[in-house]
C-alpha cells in the first residue's frame, strides 16, 4: 500500500500540507519585499474566490458568473460591522459575511434548479451587473465617511495581515477538501453529471445545487470581506460584473476544483495586470488575455489542473472489470410478489410506448424483461421509478403505494440503473459507492462487493475505469444500498462476452447475497435463460407473455414474435 493510500494519511496528509502552506506563508510574509506583501494579500483574496469558483462551476458543473457580487455582499457585512462595531472583531465580521453570502447564494441558486447552461449565465451575469450598479448608487456603509475597517489587532500591520490571509486560506482550503471528500462533494459530482442519475440514488438534485452555491457564495464573501481588511475601504470598482466574468473564465483555465490550481489561477489573477502594469500596456487588456485564454480552455474541454493530473495516467490503459470466481451460495426461496405494476400506460405525443402493462417482481426473484428495441423496456423502469409523472396505472412497493419523486421512490428501496453511463468521472470508485448506497458502510463490505462483480477496487478513480466495468461499480452501488427492488437496464451491455456471462453467474445470487429482488432487462437470451425465474416479454409497448420462464420461452405467441431468433430455438 502506497504512503498516500493510507486510510490514516488521508487525513494527516492534507494537514500537513496545510502546516506546510502556513510555513510558507509566514516566511513569505517575513521575506518578501513590502509591495509584494501587497499583491499576496490579492493573490489570497482571488485564490479564495476562485475556491469557491471551483466548487460551483468545477465539482458541480453549473455556470456562476457572480462570484464578485457575493464578495461584495461579504465586503458590505464587514463594512457594515466596522460602522456598528459589532462586537467580536474583524474575525467575526469575516465570518458573518460569509454566512450573508451564503444565503444570498442560497437565492441566486433556487433559479439554478430550473436554469442551466447558457440561460444560468444569463442570469448570473444580469444579476453580478445589476448589484454593480446598486453597490455605486447606494455605497459601502462608513465608505462616505472615509471610515476605514479595523482589522485583527494581532495581524494589524501589512505583513502580519498578510499571514492572516493565508491562514484564512488554509482553512478555507481544508473546509473545501473535507467537504468534497464527503456527501456534499459527492452530490455535486454527481448532480455536474447526471441530475437524473443523482435523484435515482436517493439524492436531492435541489440540495445538491443549492449546497453547492452556498458553500461557493460563502468563500466568496469571506475573500470580499479579507479584500475589505486589506485596502480599509470597499469599492465598488473591485466588485463589476466584467471583473466577475475574468474570474469565472480563470476558473475554468486553471481547473480551479483543484485547490492547488485555485492558488495558481490566483497567482495568474495578480501577475497578469501587474506584468501589464510594468510594461506600461492598459490593465483592460487583463481581460482580452482572460478571455482568450478561457475561450481555448472552454473550446479545448479540458484545463490546467486535469492536463497536470492527466500525466500521473498517461499510457495506462482503462481498467476493466475482472473475471474473478466467486464461490456459490444456497438460494433463497422466491416469496410473493415485491413490486407490482398494474395498468401502466405511457406515451409521448402520438407514440404509445406502454399499454396498459402489469408487471410483478416476485420477493427475492429475478425477473427478465426482454423485448425487441423500442418495445418500451426503458420506459418502464423510467415509469416505475418516477421520472414520467405523466404515466398512469399504479404501483405497489411491499403492499405500499410507490408514488412520487424518483427521489422520494429511491428512498422508499426502489433503485434502479441506467441504459446510458451516468457514474460521474470525477469520483473514485469507493467515494462513488458509498455515495450511491447512502448508508454507513465498513470498508470490507464495499471491498468485498467491488471483488464479488470483479470491480476494481475503491481507491481506483472512475476516469480510469472502462464504461462497461463502469456500470458494474453502479450496479453494486446500488445493491449495497439494500433496496427492497433494483431495475437494471441492460446493465451488462458494455462487457465483452465471457465476462457478461460472469456477470450472469453473479447475479444469479443477487437476492441470497444482497436481500434484494431484481428486475432485469437483457437482450441476451441465454443469460436470461439462466438467470431469470420469471420473465415479461413486451412487444410494441405491450405484454405479449407473462409467467414462469419455461412457459413464457415455450408460448407460441413468443415463439412467433421472435421468428427467426434460433436461440429461442
Ligand atoms: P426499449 O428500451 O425497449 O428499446 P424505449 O422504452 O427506449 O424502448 O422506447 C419505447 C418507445 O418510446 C420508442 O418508440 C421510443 O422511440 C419512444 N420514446 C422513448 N422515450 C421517448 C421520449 N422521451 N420522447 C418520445 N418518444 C420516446
Ligand atoms: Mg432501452
């Protein structure tokens, strides 16, 4: 096991890497010439905007192109305080002005939930604008009076606020990796990816992004509020919209998720307009080099921080999933019937692609549905689990009425995958797993289940695992989940052939391993011949048979619907 593999040096580690960053910090702040000092205090300021930059737009994938505003909502907190004097000092005030900004990020992510894309930065951009403009109308309090904020008496001289900053950096810095390491980092991961596939384990694709924008809006503020400590005074010119826009595309060249790559985008932030400064060219082309930077970045898919990383796995070819031999179990018996869908129907516009269907997953069985392509497979296991509210007919989950958010569904103990990869690349397996499972999970069990479907194992990244052994790992992230029902949609699709039909041995003994009935979706004929113990054919949105397997393989109408298909035969 490498030094960095250490479950113990998971933890030490980055606060020794914190230790170390405060040495530096002070012996830069000791060291450097007092300009310099100057122009570190902005480089800890930017690199703690671009933290949170990272963490909205990096980890969870959305546009924000605010940043400034809620640093200037963090600069008006302590502006704010220093006129009142509220007590507890300039500490207090930082940290009352992040939690301002907080919030105020709490309310520009509620249009997140139904924005994206293009339309987000719309309105992000809108809104960092119009606070621009109100900030020079209405002014920072005691910014009239010329009434300059108080800083920590430890840290009062440039020098020392400079140590200062840093140490508010290394601990913003640690908050943001503990945070990412843990369900919130997780969520945002897999909310950038696949919303759906986020509301599918359980989780809330709202909190989700709205605990994302808050933490993001709240380094924000506390980089406004440090600002503020610097210069004595706020402006409004420190905080315009174009400022905000330079930002984001900084964040994105750098890679600013990654927390080193945030400190390095900050150093870019101050080192451009002061090279700019020195060779007597305006500070304006600051942003034509931003922004010609960020539209290669953007144009290129790809940042600093990820072509960095990136070279660690050059030339190691993607990680498949394993033929490992697993040892058989005694099989339960199948009960009564766990998930029971009667008269479901569903269409969209003029195609009807379920009618009326009955389906019945029998207590710890497993049920193949098979069909040709467009028979409506997939809509079924959308329908049943809650993604087309439009659908009718009705569903019961152990006698209870399964009804609905997917969310909601999915915590109720009906899991279901998907057709398409939806397992964020951002993740290591473990990380991703015990994600999905959203229960305490010891490190044997997720181990040992990883092993069983001959995953990689948890410390793996998921960038490196191939798409087939990729919806393994989702696979056993669900199961571990203990759901009372898992639908799985083709989900040995992407595997060459002998290790699909592992995969078929596997998950013969889902329900005696897992406790878990499972429904099936599968073209392959044999594996369903030798896996299933009752089987649903559907045929244009239709049942055409229902029942044992034997029976259903045997009906004649079966037989005649797939004519042709000598393995039937
Ligand atoms: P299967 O999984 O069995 O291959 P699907 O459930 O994906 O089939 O599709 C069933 C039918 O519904 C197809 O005719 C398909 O074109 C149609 N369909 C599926 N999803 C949509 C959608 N979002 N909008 C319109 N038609 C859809
Ligand atoms: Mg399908």
């Amino acid at each position: 096991m490498r030094l960095a593999e250490h479950p113990l040096a998971r933890t030490t580690l980055p606060l020794l890497v914190a230790a170390a960053a405060v040495a530096v910090g002070y012996a830069l702040s000791v060291g450097l010439a007092g300009y310099f000092v100057y122009l570190g205090v902005s480089a800890v300021v930017a690199a703690i905007a671009l933290l949170g930059l990272g963490v909205v737009t990096g980890t969870a994938g959305m546009i924000s192109l605010c940043q400034l505003t809620f640093a200037a909502v963090g600069a008006f907190v302590v502006c704010a305080c220093n006129v009142a004097q509220v007590p507890g000092g300039f500490v207090t005030w930082l940290l009352l002005g992040g939690l301002a900004a907080a919030l105020a990020g709490v309310l520009v992510g509620l249009p997140a939930l139904r924005l994206r894309g293009i339309t987000l930065a719309v309105v992000t951009l809108g809104l960092a604008a119009a606070a621009d403009l109100t900030l020079v109308q209405i002014q920072f309090p005691g910014a009239t009076e010329g009434l300059s904020v108080e800083r920590p008496d430890a840290f009062s001289d440039d020098r020392s606020y400079f140590l200062f900053a840093v140490l508010v950096l290394v601990a913003c810095g640690l908050v943001v990796y503990f945070l990412r390491r843990g369900r919130w980092g997780s969520s945002w991961h897999l909310v950038a990816f696949s919303e759906r596939g986020t509301a599918a384990v359980g989780a809330g694709v709202r909190t989700s992004k709205l605990t994302a924008f808050a933490v993001s809006a709240a380094l924000g503020g506390i980089s406004g509020g440090l600002l503020t400590g610097q210069v004595g005074l706020a402006f409004p010119a420190s905080f315009t919209a174009i400022q905000s826009l330079a930002l984001y595309v900084l964040a994105i060249m750098s890679g600013a998720h990654l927390i080193d790559m945030a400190v390095f985008g900050a150093l870019l932030w101050v080192a451009v307009p002061e090279l700019l400064k020195r060779w007597g060219v305006p500070q304006d082309w600051g942003f034509v080099v931003f922004g010609v930077l960020g539209v290669q970045a953007l144009t290129s898919r790809g940042n600093l921080g990820t072509a960095v990383r990136a070279l660690r796995y050059r030339r190691r070819p993607a990680i498949t999933a394993g033929l490992t031999d697993v040892a058989e179990v005694e099989p339960v018996p199948i009960g009564d019937p766990v998930l029971e869908v009667r008269g479901l129907s569903v269409s969209f516009g003029h195609v009807t692609a379920l009618s009326d269907v009955d389906i019945s997953v029998p207590e710890h069985g497993i049920l193949g549905v098979i069909g040709p392509n467009g028979a409506g497979k997939s809509t079924l296991v959308d329908a049943i689990s809650g993604f087309l509210p439009r659908a009718t007919g009705t569903a019961t989950l152990g006698g209870r009425p399964l009804t609905g958010s997917p969310t909601r569904r999915a915590r109720s103990g009906l899991r279901r995958t998907f057709q398409q990869d939806r397992v964020p690349p951002g993740l290591t397996v473990g990380a991703y797993v015990r994600f999905v499972a959203r229960r305490r999970l010891a490190g044997h069990e997720v181990a040992d289940a990883l092993e069983f479907f001959g995953c990689p194992g948890p410390r793996t990244p998921l960038s490196r695992v191939d798409a087939g052994a990729r919806r393994l790992v989702e696979v056993v992230g669900h199961l571990l989940a203990k759901p009372r029902v898992l639908l799985l949609d083709e989900p040995a699709a992407g595997l060459p052939h002998e290790e699909h039909v592992a995969f078929g041995r596997r998950l013969r003994q889902v329900p005696a391993r897992f406790g878990v009935s499972v429904l099936l979706i599968e073209h392959d004929l044999d594996l369903v011949r030798s896996v299933c113990d009752t089987l649903t054919v559907l045929d244009f949105g239709q049942v055409l048979a229902s029942g044992p397997q034997a029976d259903v393989l045997a009906d004649p109408a079966v037989l005649k619907a797939y004519m042709g298909e000598t393995e039937l035969l």
